[in-house]
C-alpha cells in the first residue's frame, strides 16, 4: 500500500528563472527523447534524495548552464499534471546583472524578454511562472 500511495507523488522539481538587468530570461530547449522535446523551459531539474530544494537548484544549474544562483528567492510553488505524470515546481528567481552561463548539455538556449514569453513554446506547466513575471 505505501508503495503505491509513494509512486502517486508528484515528481519534485526545481526550476530557476534567470533574469538579466534588461529582463530577459534564460530559456534551454528540451533535447529530443526528452518528454516535451522541442520545447524551451527554464533550467532545471528532479530533485534527488536527500538533497534540499536549493541543493538540487545549484547542482541543476551548474550541470546544465554552469551558473551557481546567488541569492535566488522562492517565486512560486506549484503541481501540474501531465497525462503520464505530475510534477511539483519550485520556482526560483535570481535577477543578475549579466550573468555569465553555458550549455553544458549543448542544448540550445536563447535570452527571451520576460513580456514576451508567452509567443514561445513552454511546457503548460510554465503559464502560471509567464502571468506572475509579468504582474
């Protein structure tokens, strides 16, 4: 029985939203046999056991953009739920003036200004994050 009521978790994971002064936000592109390949997302990642929240955000970060978040603050919590799974978001925000990042993964990435990231292909998920960058 427990087994069961563990793998109807929702997956936890942690996302940052990396912005610059001119208020882009860093966007990575989901590699192809990914779920929502093709898509562009905020980076991140699943958070492993027994790492906290803001441990599985630094490692996420560096391993896909090589970029250590300072002082990111807590955006928004949120579950959405996916025909095959439901995840738990934890969103974090760090503002910078020109941070300096990388594709570790050699997935694409792109700077895209935060009032227009609804014309970009986002995981369903992310429209909450897109509504409360732009309030």
């Amino acid at each position: 029985m427990s087994r069961q009521i563990e793998l109807n978790q929702p997956q936890q994971i942690v996302v940052l939203v990396l912005e610059n002064s001119q208020g882009d936000i860093l966007l990575t592109q989901r590699q192809a046999g990914k779920h929502l390949e093709g898509y562009w997302e905020f980076p991140g990642g699943k958070v492993e056991a027994p790492e906290s929240l803001l441990e599985a955000l630094e490692r996420e970060s560096l391993e896909e953009i090589n970029y250590q978040p300072i002082n990111p603050t807590l955006l928004i919590k949120l579950t959405h739920s996916y025909p095959n799974k439901t995840v738990q978001l934890h969103v974090y925000h760090c503002l910078a003036h020109n941070p300096q990042v990388h594709a570790n993964e050699k997935q694409a990435m792109i700077w895209h200004h935060k009032s227009k990231l609804s014309s970009v292909k986002l995981p369903a998920a992310n429209l909450k994050i897109i509504n409360l960058l732009n309030k």
